[in-house]
C-alpha cells in the first residue's frame, strides 16, 4: 500500500466526513485508535502543535466510528468509557441526532 502523501488537520477532517470534531479529537486521543503512522503530530508553531491524519487514517477512523456506532450505547457509551466531559458529551450526541435526520 501506497503512503499517503497528504496530511489532513482533524478539523478538516471532521468537515470533511461530516464528524463532529470533539468525537474525532476523542477517538485520536488514544494512538492506539488508529493504525501506526496514519496519526502524526504537525509541529505548527504551538506549544502543543496539531494532530493530523493520513488518508488511510481517516479511512481508520471512520470505520471504528461505525464500529462504534454498532455497540450497545453506541457514541455515548464510548464516550462515557473514556470519562469524556458531560457538556461535551452533550454537544456530540446532539450532533449525532442530527446525523440521523
């Protein structure tokens, strides 16, 4: 396979697959998420620079998210899991109901 000669913010990644950026900063927190050299940390010139993905990292990503979604609870489980906070749990359902209409 073919390395991926672009890297994409996580916000631009939210937008582009209609993620909310919350749950995709969440589900990156942990490396282990994401398979080994699709997550890469961008120095940007900030203390704690920026995390982005390849595009196989994005195609990593959106399948443990509809993995996630097949799960009793589904977001809010994985989210609870991870001791996420309850106003940003809030936010992130809210726009997984949107995600149903």
């Amino acid at each position: 396979m073919a390395r991926s000669r672009f890297i994409y913010t996580l916000k631009e990644v939210a937008g582009m697959i209609g993620e909310n950026l919350e749950l995709i900063e969440e589900v990156t927190a942990n490396s282990d998420n994401i398979a080994e050299g699709e997550l890469v940390y961008v120095r940007d010139g900030s203390e704690d620079g920026t995390k982005g993905l390849t595009e196989n990292g994005i195609d990593d990503l959106q399948d443990l998210l509809a993995d996630i979604r097949t799960w009793d609870g589904a977001i809010r489980h994985f989210l609870v899991d991870e001791q996420c906070d309850p106003d940003m749990i809030e936010r992130v359902m809210a726009d997984e109901v949107k995600r149903l209409l």
